[in-house]
C-alpha cells in the first residue's frame, strides 16, 4: 500500500483507538489482556486495509474485527478460565456499541449547543468545566458576586440540558435522523 493510504489507516485508527480500547476493555477482565488484544486488532486492520471501504463505518469494522481477536484470545487462554460465556459475551458487545453511539449523539448535540451560547455564556462554562476553574475564582475576576455566578452557570446548564433533549428528540437517542 502507498503512503497515502497509510495515511489514511493512522488517522482513522488513532481517531478511534480510544473507543476501540474501551470497547475491549469491557469484554476482557484483565488491561493487559485488552492492550494485547487492540494491538493484534490494529495488525489485522492494517494487513486487511484494502478490504475498508472509505466512507463506511471505521468504528463498527475495528470493533467487528476486535470482537474475533477476543473470541480467539479467549481460545488461546482458555486454561485461565473463561469468564464470560460467548453469548453473554456478544450481548456485552452489542450493548456497549448501543451506548457508545448515543453518547456520540449526546456529545455531538451538546457541541451545537454550546456553539449557540452567548459569548459570555460559553466563556462562563469553558471556564469552570473545561479548564476547571472554581466559580468563586471565576466570580472574583469578573467583579461579580460568587452566587451570581453560580446562578448563571444554573441556568446555563438547564439551558444546555434542554437543547440537547430537544436535538435528540429530533434526531434520535443514536443521532439518526427520524
């Protein structure tokens, strides 16, 4: 394969490497087992890259492709004990692809939103959730009244909780269109 197409491979993987682990790391019990398991997981889909089809789903082809590295992990270290059986094993599976693509619409929804914030607002929230700042701190700078922020943020949140209900009542608990 070419550079390009290398390329194109890093990206993708790396986009989705940590939702691959997650993903891993809920169906195996022990970290190392799951760390060894993504690595096999990225040899396979680089060695069978030219089978992607670009523009279809990345995720659900490393998550299909780390579901058989389980099974055939779980093969190998049988003599360890299996501690799942495979068809619980399968449930798990799907169940934590269901949450991950409605946690991807609820982030997706709460992005729009906080781009439809006031200036003031967005500042107000980057600062205490995204860069951790303590809201009497944040009061302090502001020349405000500690409760005053508090207030703001209050209300800033039920807005942001209401934009994001009603962008997944459009669109759907997975972000499909309805």
């Amino acid at each position: 394969m070419n550079d390009t197409r290398f390329e194109e491979f890093i990206s993708l993987f790396m986009r989705h490497q940590a939702r691959l682990a997650r993903y891993v790391l809920v169906l195996l019990p022990h970290a190392s087992d799951a760390e060894d398991v993504v690595q096999e997981t990225a040899i396979t889909l680089w060695r069978r890259f030219d089978e992607y089809k670009p523009g279809t789903n990345f995720h659900a082809w490393a998550c299909r492709t780390a579901y058989l590295k389980i099974l055939e992990h779980r093969r190998r270290c049988d003599s360890r004990q299996a501690i799942l059986d495979p068809d619980v094993l399968e449930n798990l599976a799907v169940d934590f692809s269901v949450q991950n693509e409605c946690l991807d619409a609820q982030l997706g929804a709460l992005r729009d939103c906080l781009g439809k914030l006031r200036h003031g607002d967005r500042e107000l929230v980057e600062r205490r959730y995204m860069k951790g700042e303590r809201g009497d701190q944040i009061a302090m700078d502001l020349g405000r009244p500690a409760n005053s922020v508090y207030q703001s943020l209050g209300r800033i949140r039920r807005t942001l909780l209401e934009c994001v209900n009603r962008a997944l009542a459009v669109a759907g608990p997975r972000g499909e269109t309805i």
